[in-house]
C-alpha cells in the first residue's frame, strides 16, 4: 500500500530536524510542496534548502501544486465554514497528488512547518482523502520542533512557571479576552498583534518572528515598553518580505509559585 509521511521540519532551521525525521526524508520517493504565491515563495525554498541539506542535491522528486485561496476575510459564524471549505480543497488536490504521483507501493511525504500536531491542517486534511474513498493509503506522523518551543529557546526562557499551567492559543481567541486562570500564554496565528490591547497591563512579552531562519527577529521585555517596537519591527518585515510568521509568549507578573 502507499505510504505516506507527514515530517515536522521545525520552524525553519534544518539543523532542528530530528534523527527519526531525516530517515523519513531518505526513504521517501516524492515529496509535495504546497506554492503560497510569489510573495511566500521564502517558504518552498526553505522547504528545498532542508531537502538539500539532508539528501544529494537531485536524488529526490519534489512535486509542486497551488495552494487554494482561503477567505481570510470571513469573520464570527462565517469563520469556521471558510475553513472548512478550504480544507475541502486542499483534501481534492492532496488526494490528486498521492493517487497521480504515489505508486501502489511507494511512499510520498508532506513537510509540515513546526510539529504537525500543533495548529496544522494536514492530518485532518489526510482523513478527509481517506474518507472520500477513492485512493487509498497508510501513513504516518514524525514529530517536529514546533515554533513555540524555538520561541522560547531562544529567548532562553521556560515555556511555563514551576506548578503553572500554560495555554496555547490564537490571535483570534485572545482578543476575546486573556484566558482565565492562566498567566502564560502562547499566541499564535496573530495577524492582528493583538498584544497590543495589553499593553497597560503588567506582563512582559517573548516576541519572535521568522524564528529558525536567516531574518529571524526576537524582542523581549514588559510588554508596554516594547509593544511599539514590535509593532514597528513587524511591519517594515512585512513590508520588506511580503508575508510574516511570528510567535510570542505573554507573562503576567507574579509570584513563581
């Protein structure tokens, strides 16, 4: 039966790649890559540097497709119908590819920024190709440095406090309103810099954006001293690269427990 492989790469540094994750690479025969446009295209060819740094440069097969367009616009109830429809699409082309390039015994693979686990659309994607029962194979999930853990790596802090819980969540969420009975907070996913509503509260911020890769840019520090800075920092990123992919932890003061 087909095999498929679905490999965290980390958050973009190839030497975050695990031992288990460069087996997968070496055993694969093709490898698909999702284009975002020519104003993401940094990302394929991150994806490209990490296959050369592990296998001979023109020993594997990379195939590439469009990525839909998503209705990011959508907003309240429309929300989560426009993911869905998204991911329906994703699911036509992804079971295009596997059915077209996988032969009945070989194995394909999808690079996943970060660790697929954490905020990522393929494995449930994946189910949804299995689902519609027209091309069928088993597969597998390596797991990878995910964002959150570089982040806070490189700011050489802990990711929670001794005997505190810590929270994962979205931009979208936290504007909402800052989770209740947690004091740090993880947000991904955050177009909107919604720390910025925070700013007159006492907390510090571990902000990161591009975090494994040549632009990375990290600020730390009470969050109303460096708000601004981060806010001028993130858009002339934008503006010089044309997209931004930025992580950061939220710390309210307080007692370690």
């Amino acid at each position: 039966m087909r095999k498929i492989h679905v490999i965290g790469i980390g958050a973009g540094d190839p030497d975050q790649l695990t031992l288990q994750a460069v087996k997968a690479l070496r055993g694969t025969d093709v490898f698909f890559l999702l284009d975002k446009g020519e104003a993401k295209s940094d990302l394929t060819g991150l994806r490209r540097e990490i296959l050369d740094a592990h296998l001979e440069p023109g020993s594997y097969r990379v195939v590439e497709a469009r990525d839909p367009e998503r209705d990011r616009k959508a907003g309240g109830a429309e929300y989560s119908p426009a993911v869905g429809d998204w991911r329906s699409a994703r699911a036509g082309i992804y079971e295009r590819l596997i059915g077209q390039e996988v032969g009945a015994d070989g194995t394909g693979a999808f690079l996943v920024w970060g660790d697929p686990a954490l905020y990522d659309s393929t494995l449930a994607i994946l189910e949804e190709v299995l689902e519609r029962g027209a091309v069928e194979f088993e597969y597998d999930v390596i797991p990878g440095i995910s964002s959150v853990s570089s982040l806070v790596a490189r700011h050489r802090t802990g990711l929670n406090r001794v005997g505190r819980p810590v929270q994962i969540t979205t931009g979208r969420r936290l504007a909402e309103g800052f989770p209740d009975g947690v004091d740090d907070v993880v947000v991904m996913l955050d177009a909107h810099q919604t720390f910025l509503r925070y700013a007159g509260e006492d907390m510090d911020i571990y902000w990161g954006a591009y975090i494994g890769t040549p632009d990375e840019i990290l600020v730390s520090g009470p969050l109303g001293e460096v708000a601004p800075r981060i806010e001028e920092l993130r858009a002339a990123a934008r503006e010089r690269k044309g997209w931004i992919m930025d992580t950061y932890l939220l710390r309210r003061h307080g007692d370690e427990g």
